[in-house]
C-alpha cells in the first residue's frame, strides 16, 4: 500500500485508460503468487465463494487477469463487458478521474476484443469464481440476440453469466430495463443458457424510479433469476469538485455510495429476500462492505476504489468486514444478511 501511495502522483500523471492498460500489462508480465482468497465464507446462487468482496466488471474487460486479480484477495473476479463481436467503444478520451471525489466517470462503451477470444483465455484459467458479463453490440440489429449468443457462448467457461443493461454508454441500452423487454430479454437468456448451465445474474442502474423496481424484481423472480447486481454507474450529478464533472458518462466511486445503498434497500424490500442481492457502487471499507451486507446483500463488488487505495484493498475489505462481524456476533456473512 506504501509503494502504490508513493506511486500514485506518476500514475496519475497519465491518461486514466492509459494508466489502466499499463496495470493490466504489468499483471500479465508480473504474475502474482498464487495465494488463497482469505476466508469468509457463504453459499450464493449455488456457488461457494471464499469470500463475498468481489472485482465487478470493467476492471478485466478481455478476461486476460483473472487469476492475478483472485490472488489479490477477491473472493470473485467478473470480467467484461463482452459483446458477440469485438468492438471499439466510443472515442477517446473515455475515463476520467475525479480525485477530489474520489470518483471516476466513464463512457467506454463496451470496448472489447469480443466474446471468441475471451472464451480462449478463459478455458485455460484456473481456479476460482469468474463471472463473465454479456452485453449487446452498438451497432446491433437485435440486442436481444446479442444477449443470447453472449449466454450460449460463454456459458461453459463462466461460473455465472451477468446481463448487463445498465450501462448509460450505450445508446438505448437501458430501455432494456422496461417490463415487458426485460422479460423477454430473460427469457432469451435463460434459453440460451439451457437448464444446466451457470447461474444468471441482472445488472441494474442506480437511477430506477420506484415503479422500476417493483416491476424488475417481479420479472427477475418469475423468470427464476438467481441474483440482482445493484448497481451500475449514474448518469445523476450529485455536487461534484472536479473539473471532470461535467464529462458526460457514468459516475462511479465515492459519490455512488448513498444512491447504490438506497437502491439496494429498494431491491431488498422489492423482492422480499427471495432473490439474492450483489451490491456495487461506492463500496471502499469493510464498513462500507458491511453496510450493504446489513441492507440486504449477500456479496459486494467494488472496482472504482482500487484507483484510489490500491491493490491490497480486497484483502483489507475482508479483514475489516470478518472484524465488524465478530463484534455484532455473527458467526457468518449469511447469519448478518437484511
């Protein structure tokens, strides 16, 4: 953690894309020792994590360092977004971070090498929880096929697939999120996935009005959905200090943390408990960790504070959550959940 706060001002001298395809290279030319995930165990979704602070996805978008980043300490790594062919995203520049906010602002629009060559690299992977996240090509006809090529695709080399429509990079994506189109979008997935393939988990957006959530988590349960991500980034303002707060794009990191916990609260009273939750957004202690584990989730996943704490915080996350555990009495993550 010293040598990335010494780091840090050099990194930040670079282009935020830029900075992050260095990480990335260095990961692959420096592979981590294996190490096992510190334990805090719980079942979700009929998988057994090690530990429930996972890396969302946006971080490992090629699926090209899953394990280094399951050697930091993640008890889950999701990579993507992958779309069916490979595309460019939208024009640089695309990241931006917001340091006095502790926050980052994005509109990479689903940049990726395409779902073929990260199926490659992903039937040679190890060990561990990876979940591959799926969306539609821009330029796509039928996003809805599109979903379903990602699920029937990727489905033998993902221990969960992740329906992404909440990402505001992509134009009309989120129109996905609608009742009626949700549910056919589920129900082409779940086809594509077939009965015996992984589990099936929705990304959803901060921004839902109360009626969205009610009708979200009433499709998500009739259509045997096995969890809830909340959330994706923003497209709100809240007051911002950076001169980057104006960049159009989704908002992430520290400004996130209310909006996603008043979400995750929603989706939790929406559903009942009868659908497990994954919460995202804002997520940077064990105290934030715990928070939302209290509220309703049963994992977290974080990615925009790693710009700002650095690589050790996935460990760190588990320590502080496993402390706060055993202060309250509970003798698991499962027995602290809602």
């Amino acid at each position: 953690m010293t040598l990335y706060r010494a780091l840090t001002p050099l990194l930040f001298r670079l282009d935020g894309e830029r900075a992050h395809r260095l990480t990335i290279a260095a990961l692959k030319a420096t592979p981590l020792p294996a190490r096992a995930a510190p334990r805090l165990p719980l079942r979700v979704a009929g998988l057994d994590f090690p530990n429930p602070v996972g890396l969302a996805a946006g971080f490992d978008k090629d699926a090209e360092v899953p394990a280094e980043m399951l050697a930091l300490g993640f008890g889950f790594v999701e990579v993507g977004t992958l779309t069916p062919l490979p595309q460019a995203g939208n024009p640089k520049p695309r990241l931006f971070r917001l340091a006095e906010d502790r926050a980052v602002i994005n509109r990479m629009g689903f940049n990726n090498g395409g779902q073929a060559a990260a199926h490659a690299r992903l039937a040679r992977r190890g060990a561990g929880i990876v979940g591959v996240n799926i969306g539609a090509n821009k330029d796509s006809a039928d996003r809805i096929a599109d979903y379903a090529k990602g699920a029937a695709a990727m489905k033998d080399v993902a221990d969960y697939l992740t329906v992404n429509i909440s990402s505001p990079n992509t134009p009309g994506l989120r129109a996905l999120q609608d009742k009626g189109a949700l549910d056919e979008l589920l129900a082409a997935v779940m086809a594509a996935r077939e009965a015996a393939g992984p589990p099936v988990f929705l990304k959803v957006a901060p921004d839902l009005e109360s009626a969205d959530v009610d009708d979200i988590a009433a499709v998500a349960i009739a259509r045997g959905l096995d969890a809830l991500i909340v959330s994706n980034t923003t497209i709100a303002r809240p007051p911002l200090r950076s001169r980057y707060a104006s960049e159009a794009g989704g908002l992430s990191g520290a400004p996130l943390k209310g909006p996603a916990l008043d979400k995750l609260k929603a989706f939790r009273s929406a559903t009942g408990g009868a659908l497990p939750l994954i919460a995202a957004g804002g997520i940077e202690s064990g105290a934030d960790a715990y928070a939302r584990i209290r509220a309703g989730a049963s994992l977290v996943q974080l990615y925009s504070a790693l710009v700002y704490e650095g690589p050790t915080l996935a460990r760190r996350i588990v320590a502080e959550l496993a402390a706060l555990l055993r202060r309250d009495g509970f003798a698991s993550v499962a027995e602290a959940v809602g």
